[in-house]
C-alpha cells in the first residue's frame, strides 16, 4: 500500500495492509504501551503477544490480563489456543476474503 505522502507506508497502514492494526488501542492499559517507540497498542500482533506474555512469565491471572489488554476472556483463550497451536503466526489475524 503506497503512502498518502507517496513514500515509504506509515506504521498505521502496514498494519491496516497486513490486517493487524488493533481496533481498539485505547482499550489497553499496560504502562509500558504509553509513551513508547516499541510497545505500540495499535498493533495487534505485539498487544496478544505482550498479555500472553504477561500471564505465562509474570503469573498474572487471565482476568488480569483480559482487562489490562482490553479483551474478554473468551478472546483471552482463543488467543492463547492460536499461539499453543501456530506460535507468534497464530496471532496474526485471519484475512477476510472480499467479496
């Protein structure tokens, strides 16, 4: 996808392009997606990575996690299946076809 700027894509539309730009970054609250030049919240990919992440090393429990990154439970637990199943692939969104 060229840029409106016709240059390099800005982050927002690779991740649109890519379909993983997060459609409700102002849902998650961790600190470290504040203010950051990595943690990035409108990025899907890194926000499930980061609360799977959180329950699995940090021993944070999964209601804490589902809050804090902004999903329900049940999101908390397919998200967990798709990474057991297909790693880091398995949190890339599945594309919708166009019809």
């Amino acid at each position: 996808m060229p840029s409106k700027n016709g240059g390099k894509p800005t982050k927002v539309e690779a991740l649109i392009e890519e379909g993983t730009l997060n459609p409700a970054p102002e849902k998650v609250s961790d600190p470290k997606f504040r203010d950051s030049e990595f943690f990035d919240p409108r990025d899907a990919v890194q926000v499930k990575y980061e609360m799977l992440r959180w329950v699995l090393v940090e021993n944070a429990t999964i209601m804490d996690a589902a809050e804090q990154y902004g999903v329900s439970r049940p999101t908390y637990y397919q998200v967990k299946a798709n990474f057991d199943g297909a790693g880091i692939a398995g949190l890339v969104p599945k594309k919708r076809l166009r019809q």
